[in-house]
C-alpha cells in the first residue's frame, strides 16, 4: 500500500517455502473458523441475549490456542511472549464487541447465514486452491532442480568410467608387444579424447547445475514465496472485507449496538495485511547460509585439473556445443520472453480485481493463468539458463571459437544400406540405422560422432565434389592425439622407410603420448609384469602397418633380401618359427624384414621359367540372375565374367561384366580355370620364383597351395540372404596356457570356433563347447 513499508517474504525468508506454506495454510484453515462463528451466531441469534456470552468464551479459547500458530507460525526462531499478530488483536476487539450486543433481529441471521457464511466457505475454498497449486509448483521447482543435480552426478559416473576406460587402454597398451603397439596406442589415445569430451561435459554440467541452484534460490523460490505472502495479504484484506460487512449488517439491525460495533470496525480497518507479515518475519527470520557451490572432483583413477580442456581435438567438440546451444537458445529464448511478458500482463490485472469480492471470478480465472504459464515456463527457462551457461563458460575457456568455421547442416537420416561414417571410418550399420548427412557436403557420421566433425563444411557440392570431399575426409579422419603427457623418445623412421617404394608415411612412436601413469591407481600393478617377457608373449601386440600391393612387396623384399646377402652371405634355410607374434600375411610394417614374402635370389635358387601371365580369376554364370538391389548385378545364364572380389562367406561374390561392376550370388557361378597370355620374350628376373621350392618347415606352407582350379557346380539354385554369415573355425598354431579366466589354454592344433577377430587389440574371441574366451590373434589361423 501507498505510504507504508513493504517488506518481502522471498527477500528476507530464504529457503522458507515450507513455514510459509504453511502459515498460509493455517490462514487459510482458520477461514473455515470464521465461517463457523457467523453460521452459528445466525442460529443462535434468536436467543442472543442468553447464549452469546458462551459464544464469545467459546472463541475466545480458540483463539488462544491458535494465538501462536496464527501469529508467528509453527516453529518459530524466538518465543513471541504475549504478543499477537494485529488480525488476532483485531479478532479480540470484534470478540469483545460481541459479547456486549442483544439480541438479534431474525433478519440479521439470515444475513449472516447467507452474506457472511457462505461468502467465507468459498473464499476458504478459493484460497486453498491457490495455495496447493503453489504447493504443486514448489514441487515442481525442486524436481526440475534435482534434474540438474542428478544430471550432474549422471555425468560425473560417465566421466568416471570413461576414466577407467582410458586406463584399461592404457593397461592394454603397456602388455601389448610389437605386433599390435600401434593399434593399441591408437586406442588410447580415442579413448583419452573422449575422456577430454566427457570431462568438459562434466565441468559444464557442473556451471549449469550453479547455475540453476542460483536461479532456484535467488529467482524462482523467492519469486513464489512472495506469491504465498500476497496470496495470505489478499486473504486478510478480504477477511477484513468480509467483517467489515458482518458489522455494517449488524449496525443496520441493531442501533442499540451501534457504539460497540462503530468500534469493531475501526479496529478492523487498523488491521494491515502487512503487520501480520512483519511479525511472521521478525519470529521466524534466521541466519540462513546458501548451500556451497559446486566443485569438480577429479577421478580417483585419473587426477586431473578443473580446467576445461581446449586442444584442438576438444576444440571441435566444444565449437559444436557452442553451435548446438546457440541454437537452441535462438529458439527458447524467445519463448521464454513472450511467456514472462504474459504472466506480467495477468499480475498487472490481478493488482487491480484481487481487493474486490464482486470480481472474485475474474481473480481465479486471473490467478490460474498466472500459475499455469509459470509451470509452463519452468522447464524452458532452465533450459535457457543451461544453454546461456554452456556458451558463457565455453567462451571464456576458449574464446570465439565460430570465426572462421563453416558448420555442416545436418539432418537426422535412417540408413537402409550399411553406410561408412566420415569422421571415424566404421560402418553405420543395421537396416534403419540413424545417423546424419549434411545438406550441402554430403558429410555423412553416427550420431554420436556428430559433435566431433571439424566445422568445416566447403558449401553446397555436386555429385562429384562430395565424392572426393568423402575420400579426403575419410583418408584423414583419424583426430590428432590430444597433448595428454610427454612423449616417448623414439627415433622416427628414416625417410625411405617411411616413403620408399610408394608406401604412404607411417606415424613415428615418438609423436605417440607417453603412456607411464605414475599418477594412477593401477600403476603399482604394472611391476608384477616385468618378469614374464620369458615365458612367451603376453598377448599379440602389432606395430602400425601399411597395406602393400603384391607387386610392391615382393620388389622391396627382393631388394632388401639382396641387400643383406651381399653383406652376410646367402640366408639359411628357414625353420619352423618359434611360437612369437607374427604380422597378418596382408600388411607388411615400414620397415620390418620381408623374408617370408620375398623370392630366393637367383644365384642360390634354380632359376625356372615363369608360366605365362593369368589373365585374372573368372567365372561363368549357371543360371540367369536379375538384380533385387542397386548392388547387384543382372546376369544371363552362360555369361562368362571377371571376379572382383571373392565369396568372403556371406554368400555373395562380386565381378565386373561389360563394364558393369556388382553382386551375384555365389552358387550362381562356377569358377573357370584361367587363360594365359603368352610367356615375355624377355629373360627372367634375375629373382626368379622357384615354384618348386619345398615350404613344408614354414607356417606359410598350408595356404602356399592353390585350390583355385575346381570346376564343381555351387548349388542349390536359390540366391543367399544377403547379410548371410558361415561358421568359421581356427586351429592353434603354438601352445598357450591362460593367464586369467577369461582366456582359453591352448595345444597345438586344437580347433575353435571364431567368434570374433582380431579388432586391433591383438586378442580375439573364440567358442569351446557353448563357452567364449579370448585367445591370442597369432597363436591361431583360420581354417
């Protein structure tokens, strides 16, 4: 009110929405009190002059038992002694006024029967409406902020486990030998990116969950205690209203009361609805200390710093939340504005209808609007304060990170055909995959590699362009590793091991991070490892490769192999090799000695003619096909064609026809033996091949035979499912004895079935009578 000191219950209560709820409450409740008393005098009043006086004491002891509730509530913070609010004052004089008035006129029951009770019990129903519709939405408050804090404890356990994860790489990498180090390292370094993602995820979460504890303590609860205050000042104006009204009919009926009344009614007109409040606040205010902020807690298994991690691999994931948030605020923001701008709008109206009982349908219709766009409002305004807060502390950590890039335009597709993701190089596979593509470059990536493709889109492509824009994605699309530790001191390999012989460069060990953790739990545990190098290998370990045609490894072994004879003398016949790791047949390392693939020399090996020249594997169709996919190939039966690429069990096999490349399936053709060209006139290689050379002593000796000139039709006469897969079965090729029992002991020759290969950690998974173990990659060989 105009003149007099306002003083807020949100401002000056903190964190009090239950003692204020439920002082409210008993306002509320006592309604029903006052509406007893008028509904009782008007029966009574007929016998005014002997049953008032027991009325008057009757309310009398009521009143002193809720004196204290009423007053300063339920639990106040220091003991009011005698005083009283000014409505409980108030309620005495009119209590005292009464015991002095006669007898009533039969008009005047029926008034407060009719005027006074009933106008009570809906305001008491009114107002308690209200009141449990703030109730619902403090509910409400607090699950959208215990959202955010469970959010953030979510995030912390990912964080948490991710950390495990890059130290279970990390372990993996220091067991693994020379055959599969590289692939090992590789996969550390993934995964300690993706611990960098999540840990900036982390640390966000945690200026979000600030965030929103702030809001929910400085904006939102004040906010709503407020409203609890207006709606019990609103209360006590319309009580007094309501009182004021009994009086005034009891003036009109009874003259001779007309003193005492005169004074009932300015006592009520003395009751402020804010000297209730003042008196609530000075018993119940308290030295109230907001809950501390939000801190990061490093992982007990990877120390870190609170830092947000800014290299340039984190960078790309960051500059993409930055683009996402912006967005995303671009699109709440405004929502959030336009329902603040109408919940301002109905306040307004209510100040000016709430004071008048002939608008109190105006007032509920007013007043559940407001609550219902606030509870509307609720979950996009923290989603605007998440968004804000993302944005304001990715900035701060690295600045404007959106000069200079150029986002892709994804859109969310369903991939019907397995699909290679652009950014990591695997599959999207499964019929109805969902993932994304870009609108103007054709980029294509899982969902969950969405946020870590560099913003760097060229614009709009035709069919060509995407074509080779993929490939060059896809040819450097493994990120660089983030600086996580120094790295180890290596020497890089020289340059014509690195380019010879048109290999492509490989990445030198010394670019690799060093990957000692003496900062970790599971240090101490490496030490129990640095005896066993004599037993035999701890597990297949590879270093990086470089897929080499055949042509290219047979010249660079030649060379290399006469190199080193014309230093030491011929080579001695090779033996059977111990059981150590060996390199898989298709990849040869930069580097590495070449002798298994590499022709004899001349000078110590019977020089042979070669055969003539195969023109290429071929084959004929048995039966007309025609094409069911874009994959496929439409065939007549007796076509003879070029096979591309050979059954790889799925059933299908893939040639070329008039220029046509496809998909037949398998038990559609037969292979045919090859033609050959004439023999070159030319003399023979000085490293003649010696065809006949005995490889009975060498592991290589089972697949040196060919079996590719069988001429047996392939039925039946029905194509394969696509997608189809076969059983396949390896053989030990050394004895192994297990080291934990996750692994299978191995002798010499036994036979498993392949469950899963080799997927870089140099360990694949077999089955034994219904029960899958891990086993070394080369301890064994398909069969």
């Amino acid at each position: 009110m105009e003149g007099e000191e306002y003083i807020s219950f949100g401002q000056e209560l903190k964190d009090a929405f239950k003692p204020v709820n439920s002082w409210v409450q008993h306002g509320i409740a006592w309604l029903d009190d006052i509406q007893g008393f008028y509904r009782e005098r008007a029966a009574i009043e007929k016998d005014y002059a002997a049953r008032m006086g027991q009325l008057t004491k009757k309310y009398f002891e009521k009143r002193s038992t809720k004196t204290v509730a009423l007053s300063v509530g339920d639990s106040p913070q220091m003991t009011p002694g005698s005083l009283e609010s000014a409505s409980m004052t108030t309620w005495s004089r009119i209590l005292t006024a009464t015991e002095s008035l006669g007898k009533e006129h039969e008009t005047l029951a029926t008034q407060y029967s009719t005027d006074i009770a009933d106008t009570l019990k809906a305001l008491a129903d009114r107002y308690e409406d209200f009141r449990k519709r703030h109730e619902k939405l403090s509910t409400k408050m607090l699950e959208e902020r215990d959202k955010v804090y469970s959010d953030l404890k979510k995030t912390k356990a990912t964080y948490d486990t991710q950390c495990k994860a890059v130290e279970s790489a990390r372990a993996k990498t220091d067991k693994a030998m020379d055959g599969g180090k590289g692939k090992a390292e590789k996969a550390y370094s993934l995964e300690v990116a993706e611990m960098n993602n999540i840990k900036n995820t982390y640390i966000i979460a945690i200026g979000v969950a600030n965030r929103q504890k702030e809001k929910y303590y400085h904006e939102d609860l004040p906010m709503l205690i407020d409203s609890l205050q207006d709606l019990n000042e609103t209360r006590v104006i319309k009580v007094n209203n309501i009182w004021t009204q009994a009086s005034q009919l009891e003036v009109s009926a009874l003259e001779r009361c007309r003193s005492h009344l005169e004074q009932a009614i300015g006592d009520v007109a003395l009751n402020k609805p804010h000297l209730d409040s003042i008196m609530f606040i000075k018993h119940n205010a308290s030295d109230w200390q907001e809950p501390p902020e939000f801190q990061f807690e490093p992982s007990h298994i990877w120390h870190d710093t609170d830092q947000i991690v800014t290299d340039e691999y984190s960078k790309v994931y960051l500059r993409n939340l930055v683009l996402k948030s912006k967005r995303g605020l671009a699109e709440v923001k405004g929502e959030v504005d336009t329902k603040r701008r109408e919940m301002e709008g109905l306040m307004r109206s209510k100040n000016s209808v709430k004071e008048d009982e002939g608008r109190a349908q105006q007032d509920t219709d007013i007043t559940k609007g407001i609550l219902h766009i606030w509870e509307e409002m609720l979950p996009v305004d923290t989603k605007k304060v998440t968004l804000e807060t993302e944005i304001e502390l990715i900035n701060a950590a690295v600045g404007d990170l959106e000069r200079g890039s150029h986002a892709h335009k994804f859109k969310a597709v369903s991939y019907k055909i397995p699909t290679t993701c652009d950014m990591c190089g695997e599959k999207i596979l499964g019929f109805g995959s969902k993932g994304f593509d870009c609108k103007d470059c054709g980029y294509s990536c899982h969902q969950k590699c969405e946020m870590k493709v560099p913003a760097t889109c060229p614009g709009v492509l035709d069919k060509a362009a995407r074509k080779a824009y993929k490939e060059e994605a896809r040819a450097s699309m493994v990120p660089a590793t983030p600086p996580i530790a120094a790295p180890v001191a290596a020497p890089s390999p020289a340059p014509s091991e690195a380019h010879g012989n048109g290999l492509k460069p490989t990445v030198s060990r010394s670019s690799i991070p060093s990957l000692a953790r003496s900062n970790t739990t599971s240090s101490a545990m490496m030490a129990s490892y640095a005896g066993m190098g004599a037993s035999g290998p701890i597990g297949p370990i590879r270093q990086p490769t470089t897929k080499l045609t055949k042509a290219q490894a047979a010249h660079a072994a030649a060379a290399e192999l006469e190199a080193e004879e014309k230093q030491n003398g011929p080579p001695a016949m090779p033996s059977r090799p111990a059981p150590t790791p060996a390199a898989k047949p298709a990849t040869v390392a930069p580097g590495a000695p070449r002798r298994v693939l590499a022709p004899p020399p001349a000078q110590y090996v019977k020089p042979v003619e070669l055969p003539s020249t195969p023109v290429g594997p071929r084959c004929k169709m048995l039966y007309a096909y025609t094409a069911r996919d874009p994959e496929e190939l439409t065939v007549d039966a007796g076509v003879e064609m070029q096979i591309v690429e050979d059954d790889d069990g799925s059933g299908w096999i893939r040639v070329k026809h008039a220029g046509s490349e496809g998909l037949v399936p398998a038990t559609y053709i037969e292979k045919i033996t090859p033609s050959f060209t004439q023999p070159p006139t030319s003399p023979a290689p000085s490293f003649a091949l010696n065809l006949g050379r005995d490889r009975s002593d060498s592991v290589h000796s089972a697949s040196s035979t060919g079996t590719n000139n069988t001429m047996k039709k392939q039925g039946p006469k029905v194509a394969p499912k696509r997608g189809a897969k076969k059983v396949k079965y390896v053989e030990a090729l050394y004895d192994y004895e297990a080291r934990t029992d996750g692994e299978w002991d191995m002798k010499e020759g036994d036979r498993f079935v392949l469950i899963q290969p080799d997927q870089g950690d140099g360990w694949a998974d077999v089955e034994l009578n219904g029960v899958t173990k891990s086993v070394p990659a080369n301890y064994i060989q398909e069969v």
